[in-house]
C-alpha cells in the first residue's frame, strides 16, 4: 500500500510538471509571431521589448509583417523581451533555429545582442537606435535608426498652425504659447525628438516655448498619461510625447487639449484632439538586411533611413488641420529631401552650451558620454548641427536643451 502511494504521489508530480511545461511552452508561443512563407529562402528574427500594446513595438511588428508578406520571407517575432540576459537568451534560441537575421527593437537590448553575435559569425545581427556598431570589431553586427527628426519638425510645424490658430481667434495670447511633451528619457533620441518638434513649431510661432516632463520608462500607461495631466494642468496648451501608450493621448482627449502623436494614428479613437503624427518606417531597412543576404553584399555598420527612401512618415492629418498647415508641410518636406532646410539650423535657435568650434557631439559612446567628434557642417549656405549622420552614426547623439525649452527631469 505504502509503495503504491508512492507511485501515485510520483504520478501526480509528474503530471503536474509536464502541465507545467507545457503551460509553459503555451506562454512562449502567446509571445512568438509568425509572418511569411514557412518554407521560404530567409529566416527573419524580431526582438521586441513589449507587444503590439506598445505602439513603438506594433511598429517593427507591422514593417516585419509587411515585409514578409512582400519578399517571401519568414519571420518569427518574440514580444516581451526585457533588456537583460533574456535577450541574448532569445536571440542564441533565434539563431540556433536558422535565422540568417536576428534584429531587435530596443537600446537596452544592444549589448546582449552583441554577445551572440560574437557567438554566431554567420548570423546577421542588427539593432535599433544602438551606439556600438561603428566601434566595434564584430563584422555581423549592425545598427540602424531614421533621421526621424524631420518627421518631428514637420508634426511641429501641423503643432504650430494650431496655437497659430488659438492666437488668431483670441483663445490664447502669444506669450501663452507653451506645448508639454511627455518624454520617456532625458536620452539623446527623445532630446532631438523634442528639439526637432519644437523648432517646427518655433518656425510658425517664434514666440512658443515648450515644458518636458519624462516617465523614465519606454512603456508606462499610466504614468505617460499622468505626466501629460501634470503639463496641461501647468498651462501647456498642445502636448506631444516620445512614449509608447495611449496615456497621453487619452489625457489630452479628457481634457479637450490637441495632441500630436508618435508611431500611431489616435484618429479614429481621439477624434476631437488629434493633429498628426510621425513615424519611422522601418520595411526599408528590413529589405536592406534581407537583400544583403540573398545577395551576398555587405550591409552598412550604421543605416540612416530619410523621408527619401520613404523611412520618416507622416501620418494622417486630424480633423482641424488647415490646408494652410498642410502645404507649409509639404514644402518644408521637399526643402528637406533637397537639402536646402535643415532642421538643426543654428541660425533658427540659441543654446549657450553647444560647442560650435571643436566637439559637439559623443558619437563613440563611452560611459561618461564625453563629445568627441565636430558633427557641425555647412551645406547649401547653412551652418547646422548634422544629426543621425551617417559619417558619424545613425543613433541622435543631439543632447542639447535649447533655449525656449525647460527641461524638468525630477
């Protein structure tokens, strides 16, 4: 008797172990997408810091769909990667699986991808918004970001016709022109972000100045949206944001304030206080990686994506937009792809701490993140700080808080 309880005891133990395992793989494949032909040429692998909840997520998930979709490739997402040991766990998984490319999304994921790129030689690597790629000896390791700064610039200047519009109708008077942007962190992708809207909306209303709060994290509903409450309750009247919820959009909504948006259209769903938005697109670069592949050519240490090859989106216009607003955009967007308006133009903006004669900017990241490269140029007859150059790297490395904005980092 005492043995067969024994056994019995075993038996549960077991069985509850292998329902474990397998509630456990259950779990693995709610976080796993799949995109394109299963027996297709390349194997593509997306690393994403959060889901399609995440509308900076959605964005790499949607490009990879597309482009899978468009070049008969195979794709295999993995969502809720955190930027730890994790990563390098699922990119080793990715590669031991036969991808010929694993990409991830985020700028906590850079170095755990490098590691399995130094494990993997035949494996191509890629990372978004990485600082490394440039410096390092690894020849599969690659970065790449978008001079998504233009898109900003240009969702400023739609920001600009409308507190253009308040001051017109006797709403708000000019020195009440101040914008909130909701930033995620004091870091030098979310500083040009800013700086670049900002200075679209200056363009318009030279008397605007603009207030950042940050989250200090990528993805935080609930915090975004308490942060935009806090600016609009500090007078802000128009509120943008480099996060990746609804937060800030849904406090705008309540609170009948105009929102520009980033990486998704709250058209539909915020009707009454959406402008535009800006996006980068990024099927361009996966085609880029892909192609290298098939054709056996080298893929650059850094890619920059322009509106030129389509990489920096504007999203669709709100209800409000005036056609006035909509043609000063469309010819600041063709200034732009024929260089002859830069948005870093330092005529356009004063900042007492920016270095013009001698180093600017750290673009060989180290830990102090010390300037040591000039990235000044002049072109066409313009003096700017050039950004996301690819001379330099395609990471912003703009870290400059430029008079008009107040920076509250507390």
């Amino acid at each position: 008797m005492k043995l067969r309880k024994v056994l019995a005891i075993v038996l549960v133990v077991a069985v509850l172990a292998a329902v474990g395992i397998a509630l456990t793989a259950c779990n693995d494949d709610e976080n796993t997408l799949y995109f394109g032909p299963e027996d297709a040429d390349i194997l593509f692998g997306l690393i994403c810091l959060h889901d399609e909840n995440s509308t900076y997520d959605k964005n790499f998930i949607d490009a990879a769909e597309a482009m899978a979709n468009k070049m008969g490739v195979r794709v295999i997402v993995k969502t809720g990667i955190p930027e730890d040991a994790t990563c390098y766990d699922v990119a080793v998984d990715l590669a031991d699986q036969g991808c010929d490319i694993v990409f991830a999304d985020s700028f906590g994921h850079e170095t755990h991808i490098m590691r399995a790129a130094e494990e993997f030689p035949e494996v191509k690597f890629g990372h978004a918004t990485g600082t490394y790629a440039h410096t390092s000896d690894l020849n599969n390791f690659y970065n790449a970001f978008a001079s998504i700064y233009e898109g900003r610039y240009l969702a400023g200047i739609v920001a600009g016709y409308e507190i253009k519009s308040m001051i017109d109708n006797g709403e708000i008077t000019a020195s009440q022109a101040k914008m909130g942007y909701v930033g995620a962190f004091p870091y030098a992708e979310v500083v040009s972000g800013f700086t670049s809207f900002y200075l679209g909306a200056k363009s318009v209303v030279p008397e605007v100045t603009m207030e950042v709060r940050y989250t200090n994290s990528w993805y935080d509903p609930e915090a975004e949206e308490n942060t935009a409450k806090a600016l609009i309750n500090n007078n802000c009247i128009l509120i943008s944001q480099h996060a990746d919820s609804y937060g800030a959009p849904d406090a705008c909504e309540e609170a009948g304030v105009p929102n520009v948006t980033y990486n998704i259209s709250t058209k539909s769903t915020h009707a009454n206080t959406y402008l535009v938005g800006s996006k980068i697109n990024w099927e361009p670069y996966y085609e880029v990686m892909v192609n290298a592949v098939r054709n056996n050519t080298e893929i650059p240490k850094d890619w920059t994506g322009t509106l030129n090859t389509d990489s920096v989106q504007i999203l669709e216009y709100g209800n409000s937009v005036s056609e006035a607003a909509k043609t000063a955009v469309n010819t600041a967007l063709e200034k732009m792809k024929n260089g002859t308006l830069k948005v870093f133009d330092l005529s356009k903006f004063t900042c007492a701490d920016l270095i013009v004669d001698g180093n600017n900017a750290d673009v060989d990241t180290d830990a102090a993140y010390t300037p040591d490269h000039n990235v000044i140029k002049t072109e066409n007859g313009i003096t700017y700080f050039s950004e996301s150059d690819t001379e330099f790297r395609s990471a912003p490395y703009f870290t400059y808080i430029i008079d008009g904005i107040t920076s509250i980092t507390e």
